[in-house]
C-alpha cells in the first residue's frame, strides 16, 4: 500500500443524484448555510483537488473565503493542462498555492507559463484511460507533506476516486431539489451486485439551510 494522505469526497447534489444541470449549471444546488459549511470543511484539509472540468466550466477560486482559516493548496487533476491561464486558481498571486497534476499530454510551453506564474506542475504517469493516475498523484503530494486530501469535483474525478477505492470519507450534501435529467454525481463503478456496493459507516446527518448532509466513512468490499 503506498503512502497516501487521506481522502475526503465532498460535493452538493440534488435530491436524484445531480450535480449539475444538462446544460451543467450547478450554482447553487446547496443552500448559503451549506456552503458555509462546505468552506469549512475545507479548512480542515491540507489540499483541495478538483478535475479539469469543474476548473474550465465554473472557474472556482478554492478558498476558505465563507469560514475562517487557512486556505488549503489547491490541486487541479488536468491531464493535458487545459485549465486557462487566467483561471482564478491562478490569478493574484494565486498560483504560488496551485498545483497542476498532469501527464505527457501536457503541453511543454503551457507547463512552463504556468509554472512562470508561480504554480507547481507535476508530470505524473497515466492511468489506463489516458487520465492522471490518481496513486501516483496522492503519493507526490504525500511527499509534498500534504496528510488530507478534500475532493470536490467533478462526477469524473469523484468517480475515478472512488473506483480505485482511494476514499476514506464521504460527505454529501442533498439539497431539496429534483432536476430529473442532469450531471449525475457517480458514474460507473463496475458494480453488478449488491454484495459488492461500496458501504457507508458511521454515518452523521445534519441539516444545514434544509440541506441534508450526510458524513460517512467508506468500506470496501
């Protein structure tokens, strides 16, 4: 077993399981009071990761701006660095607490713009599908000194997380809403029987804004 900081899931979600909308507007599932809550969470961890997509389609700045505290480092899994330049993980000084995960696809010159504005880049090796491997990912920011990990997003990278049995808490916000199309917030897990769902234990639930969140620990089968 490898090294590893612990790994937290964190997202908002509708009522059916959706992250966002067909056309993926996602702001605001969860309600004010939620947020809160969700910021700070994260202050309670080292790293903040989000995919390549929630960084190009949302544009999160990944701060503790709604709690006190420490912002975390922020950790963007772009395969082929395609986040834009003048993202807000990146902009005012931002860059210097950014860390792009990427792989060979990663443009030499883009790489180097970001690192010339202060962002640390990782070539790291692909996985079978082309994307980041996500062991060597946790392993490098483990040697970073990095001890937790919050992901937040989006539906591939909560997915691939938890298909590699790499989650060890899984907090969920439920907002009282129903979109019946939409992003949903797990893909495919491979999982053809029940015997082998993937359990949550020592589950809490509380209300925050009439939100429901759900904090569990993950066991594998």
């Amino acid at each position: 077993m490898i090294a590893r900081p612990t790994v937290t899931v964190s997202y908002a979600q509708t009522l059916d399981g959706r992250l966002a909308t067909v056309n993926g507007g996602s702001r605001w599932i969860s309600s004010r009071e939620a947020l809160r809550f969700a910021h700070v969470l994260r202050s309670k961890h080292d790293a903040i990761m989000v995919g390549a997509g929630t960084a190009c389609k949302d544009d999160p700045q990944l701060t503790v701006r709604f709690a006190s505290g420490k912002n975390p480092l922020r950790v963007v899994v772009d395969s082929a660095l395609r986040t834009p330049l003048t993202a807000a993980v990146l902009a005012n000084g931002a860059a210097y607490g950014t860390v792009f995960a990427v792989t060979k696809h990663a443009p030499t010159g883009r790489c180097d713009e970001a690192c010339s504005l202060g962002a640390t880049v990782l070539r790291l090796p692909a996985d079978n599908k082309g994307r980041v491997d996500l062991n060597a990912l946790l392993s490098e920011l483990h040697a970073l000194g990095v001890g937790s990990v919050m992901v937040e997003g989006g539906a591939t990278l909560i997915t691939s997380f938890l298909c590699n049995h790499l989650v060890d808490r899984l907090v969920v916000c439920i907002a009282p809403k129903i979109l019946g199309r939409g992003i949903e917030a797990v893909g495919d897990l491979g999982i053809c029987e029940l015997d082998d769902s993937l359990v949550l234990a020592d589950t809490s639930v509380i209300t925050y804004g009439g939100d429901i969140i759900l904090d569990s620990r993950v066991e594998y089968p």
